[in-house]
C-alpha cells in the first residue's frame, strides 16, 4: 500500500454502495438534528408551551438577525436578539438612537412579533 492509498478514504466500488452511503449520510444528519432538539427542550421549560413554540421563537430571532445583518444602518453584531413566547428582547450597543429605533422597527416587521423589549443603550 503506498502513502497515498493509506490517507485517501475508500469509495464504494457499486451505485448501490454509493447510495448506501449517501443514506447513511442523511441517516447520520438526521440523528443530529434531532439531538439538537432534545437538548434544546430545556428551553420550552422556561415557560413556553411547546417545542412549536420554542422553533417559533427560534425562527424569529433568526428573521431579526438577517434584517440587522441586511441592513446598511444597523450593526447586528452589536445588537443581541432573544425571543420568548413572540416577546423579543433587544440588547446592546447601537452608534445613534436612529439605529437604535431602526432596529426596533426591523423587529416590529418579522412576523410572529408580539412585543418588543428595546434595551440598545446609545454609546455617545
């Protein structure tokens, strides 16, 4: 056996092998997420009701960050989002009370939005 041969992986010798492997692959992906999702299940006992509730929750953080992160006037990496049961909490730093309400204003349009808590404190 040569060097070579000993670092690269075999592949399987069939498509029928091959497609073995890719759902053994999805088999492996799937396994994950749904770890993922019983480890997150200490979440929906912070007061939440489900987990539909806790992926909601999930879904809208998710949806604020992409607008900060879209937007040329708000910084999303100085600005914290957490979401529970559709009440989004915003903290952090923002460079001018424009970015301030602009990223309250971003949040007020993600759907599933119920209130939002504005903690950005202005850095002079």
């Amino acid at each position: 056996m040569t060097h070579t041969q000993a670092l690269s992986p075999a592949l399987p010798a069939s498509p029928a092998a091959l497609h073995r492997a890719r759902q053994k692959g999805s088999l492996m992906v799937a396994l994950a997420v749904g770890a993922l999702l019983l480890a997150s299940g200490c979440a929906v006992q912070r007061g939440q009701e489900t987990m539909g509730a806790y992926l909601d929750d999930s879904g809208i953080t998710t949806t604020v960050k992409s607008r900060f992160f879209d937007n040329r006037f708000v910084d999303g990496t100085a600005i914290s989002v957490e979401t529970l049961n559709g009440t989004v909490m915003l903290s952090g730093f923002a460079k001018s009370a424009n970015e301030r309400s602009t990223a309250e204003k971003l949040t007020w349009e993600v759907k599933g939005v119920k209130a939002v808590r504005n903690e950005i404190a202005v850095r002079p």
